[in-house]
DNA sequence: CGGGGCTCCTGTGCGC
DNA sequence: TGCGCACAGGAGCCCC
C-alpha cells in the first residue's frame, strides 16, 4: 500500500483543492470499508461535514471538520483516493459541495474508513510511533531506541508503533543505503550503523515524497496519476538481479512474513 | 518480549 | 492451454 510517501502526496494535493468545501453525500457500495459508526450512521453523520484540515499521520489520512470530528481513512495495500468525476470501480463516492466526487477506491477491500470525535481515543493513532520525518526525530534518540531492541531491524522499521509510516519498500530502501542485513538484530547495530539508518531513513522517505510516490501496482495520487519513485527504487522487488551498487545477485527472504530483498554482499 | 502463521480480499504470474 | 500455488505497498489476532 501507500506507505509515508505517498499518503504524504495524497495529503498535500487533498490540501490544495478540497480545504473549506462540503461533503454532501457518501455514497457507499462497499460496507465492509466503513468500520465505524455502522454504514448507515456514518452516511447520515457525514452529510454538510465541512472539510477544514487534512492530515497525515503515520499512513493514516485524517480529514479535521468543522464540527471537530474527523474522517480517518487507511488505504491499507491497494486503496487510492481520486478525485474528479464519479469513479465507476469507488468502493465509496463522496459528493462535494462543487459537484465534483473524492473516489475510495480499493480493489482488495483491506481500507479502513472511519468517523469518529476523537482522535486520540481510536488506537490505531494513539499508539503509533514517532513521525521519522519530524524534526523531533533525532540521531540520538534513533539510537536509544533501538539498543533496547530484540527483533530483527527490519521488522522493527515496519513496526508502526515504533516508528509511524515505513513499510516494506522504504524499510528494504533504507536497509540497502545503510548497507545493513535487514535480519540483524537491533541492539547489535553500532553507533556507526545506527547513525547510517537515521540518514538513510529520512533521505529515502524525503527522495519518495519529492517524486510523489512509488506506483509499483495500484499506488494513484488524487488525480489518478503514477508516482515516479518506482523507477529509482534500489533494491526493493530486484531478487535474483544484480546489485546497483556492487553487481552480486539480490537474494529474498521473509522477514515478518514479507518479502525482503537485499544484496548479500553489500549488507552486512 | 519476539516471531510465525493466519486472516481479511482480489488479481496476476509462474511452474508443472 | 489449464490448474494451483505463491505472492502483492498493511496490520490485527492468536499462539508458542
């Protein structure tokens, strides 16, 4: 699915063309996406809803109304969000004070939609980690904690409580600029190591946001466009090609039941 | 605490 | 050609 980067995208164009106007309607064809209140309530409930900030927060895309409730909205493996005319394949159609439809579309129906008054009191926010791209995010608290860690480095950059918005691309991206095994465990990584993966993190999510995304399968931004990111991925889907870096066949390898690429040579 | 497996879905691509 | 399996950008849950 999206991961930072392209709910990132999503984010600021959403920003630039949908601040102040009205949702008139939901139009619901696919239930199961809207996990609370029940489908019903959550059509009645989000009629003249005002749209008055746009957030992001780990993967989640969050709509601030008016009224001080918020839409919360997961794009989970292969959600988009189009905006335009109203999308034959939307899962759920959002009628806008302009007439024009913001499009829930999902093919594998994992997104999550949801209405609620409170941020903080649904779980699936309150207990993310820290945003990797906020300045609060520093060097030497990356290094706290990850010393009080047991599990495999990989796992532990997808961990959404631990740190909010990498997935499996980023953290395979991030793993091969540091030129780190994606097994190893974190408390073995040195200072040295530690303070690669910081800048390898951040540089690889900022490179991601600056070529809106990577569109490997289904990723479309608001205006059903491809991310450019895909075509300078560096390790992520090349098993079995040669390394950009030192020519030695990427090898895979679960980690965390996800397929993980990473080049046996350049990553120790 | 960590990890493996399964689950929610649909579609594609590969090996036999 | 056809079938069945593995796999796909996420993540919650159970169990060990």
């Amino acid at each position: 699915m999206p991961e930072l980067p392209e709910v990132e995208t999503i984010k600021t164009d959403l920003e630039k063309i949908i601040l102040g106007k009205k949702i008139k309607v939901a139009e619901i064809k696919a239930a199961k996406i809207i996990k609370e209140p029940s489908a019903e309530e959550f059509a009645g409930k989000i009629k003249e809803e005002i749209i008055k900030k746009i957030i992001r927060r780990g993967k989640y895309l969050i709509f601030e109304f008016l009224s001080g409730k918020y839409l919360v909205i997961h794009l989970k493996m292969t959600g988009q969000l189009i905006y335009g005319d109203k999308n034959k394949q939307s899962k759920i159609s959002f009628l806008l004070g302009n007439g024009q439809y913001l499009n829930f579309c999902d093919w594998r129906l994992f997104g999550e939609i949801r209405l609620i008054d409170d941020l903080e009191k649904f779980k699936g926010i309150s207990k993310l980690g820290i945003e990797p791209l906020d300045i609060k995010f520093t060097i030497r608290m990356f290094y706290e904690m990850i010393k009080k860690k047991r599990s495999k480095i990989k796992s532990l950059l997808m961990d959404q409580s631990f740190i909010a918005g990498i997935g499996n691309i980023y953290a395979q991206e991030s793993l091969f600029k540091a030129k780190i095994h994606p097994a190893k465990i974190a408390l073995n990584l040195s200072k040295n190591e530690s303070d690669k993966l910081f800048f390898s993190i951040k540089e690889v999510l900022t490179e991601a946001i600056k070529y809106r995304g990577s569109s490997i399968n289904t990723y479309l931004d608001l205006e059903g466009r491809k991310g450019s990111m895909g075509e300078r991925l560096r390790i992520y889907g090349r098993k079995g090609k040669p390394c950009f870096r030192c020519k030695s066949i990427v090898v895979g390898m679960k980690i965390a039941g996800r397929g993980t690429a990473f080049c046996p040579n350049c990553q120790k």
